[in-house]
C-alpha cells in the first residue's frame, strides 16, 4: 500500500521552496508517493485560508490508496492542523500523522510581530498588503479578506488524536517558538524537537529529514 506524503509551504511561498525540494530530493529512494500543492490560491493577491484547505482536500482525494501523512512548513503547519481537524473535512480521515516545522500557529500574532500593532488597521484601511513572495521573487498585494477569512481559524482551538511531531527553531524571528511550546503542552500527542535554528531551518535539513524517515516509518 503506498504511502503518501503531502507538502504544505508556507506563506508567500511555493512548490518550490528550498525545503520541499530538498525533502522531494531525499525521499526519492523511498516507497513513497510525495507531492508539493501550491496552495497559492485562488491567487496569492487573492489567498484565501479556506480556499487553502479545499485544495489539500482535492488534493487528498486524487491521492492512491494508503496512508496520508502531511508536511507542514509556517503557514503551511497551520493549514494542515486546521485540515486535519476531521469535523471541517471528511478527506481528513486518511491523515495518520503530521510533522510540522515552524508552524504558523497564531497568523495574527506573527503579522503584528512583523509589521507593528498598527498592521491590521492599515491593512484594513488599504485593502491589501504588499508581501514579498519567495517563489515569484516579487512583491505582491494581498487582499484584506485574507484577514477576514482567518478570524474564523483559531490554531490552539484544534484538539487531534493522531501523532505530531513538531520542529521548530529557538531563533526564529518569523513565528515566536512558545507558539509551537503552547501547543506542544496543551496536546498531549504533540512531540516537540527545539533546534538551534532560525526560521528557515534550512541548516537543520539533516535532522529533520532523518525524523520524517523515523517517525512516518519510512522503507527504501
């Protein structure tokens, strides 16, 4: 029976993300079926957190039989936290485990860590906020009804019972480590792996590679 793994970038991010490729790299020796979805959608100036899970749900129901495990990279942990929560999507029956790094669990805080209190007012105000994105290598607009949109998702609220093992780093200046050690106390079947990184966590590749072989049991 295959088993499948599903990436999720981050925001502002894409299928091409140094982290996905080097993880789709490694698990080429691997009985696995590994997919990247750009969850750029509708469109990054358009993002919408709800179109975001409808596609890992299509994505999800196009997958072989077998085991589904997710990947979650920022934003991308929020949104597999937030799919695998089985009351919102019935394709979220088939995630057995999930291993998140860096997760995004609070959006809000991390926007007004980046862009000072004022951030949600100006964006309101302005109808979109520009964001440099990492895949394009531009800047881009985004609409304020991401915002909207995010107000009904609140990450501490999703209570799973299947395994997470979390990474993420001590030096991360995108999304503060004690949102990952909040979630890690108040669920008991959250492992968390602190590492001395940034956010990136690109020089942890190593370790965190061995860990998605170890905990998703992994076979050449």
């Amino acid at each position: 029976m295959t088993v499948n793994i599903i990436y999720l970038h981050g925001f502002a991010s894409s299928p091409q993300s140094k982290k996905a490729q080097d993880m789709q790299k490694r698990l080429k020796p691997y009985d696995v079926h590994f997919i990247v979805s750009d969850l750029n959608v509708p469109s990054f100036e358009q993002l919408s957190f709800t179109a975001i899970l409808e596609k890992v749900a299509e994505t999800v129901r196009d997958l072989p039989e077998g085991p589904v495990y997710l990947i979650g990279s920022s934003m991308g942990g929020s949104v597999a936290l937030h799919f695998a929560d089985r009351y919102r999507h019935a394709e979220a029956a088939r995630v057995e485990k999930m291993i998140l790094l860096a997760p995004a669990i609070d959006f809000f805080a991390n926007r007004q860590r980046q862009l000072g209190d004022n951030w949600l007012q100006q964006w309101q105000a302005a109808g979109s906020m520009p964001f440099y994105h990492y895949g394009y290598e531009v800047e881009k607009p985004v609409h304020y009804g991401l915002v909207e949109d995010l107000q009904q998702y609140d990450g501490y609220s999703v209570k799973l019972d299947i395994p997470i093992r979390i990474y993420h780093g001590r030096h991360d200046d995108s999304v503060d480590c004690q949102q990952s050690e909040r979630y890690a106390q108040e669920n008991d079947n959250v492992e968390l792996c602190m590492l001395d990184s940034d956010h990136t966590l690109l020089d942890q590749t190593d370790v965190i590679f061995e860990g998605v072989v170890a905990f998703f049991g992994l076979r050449e």
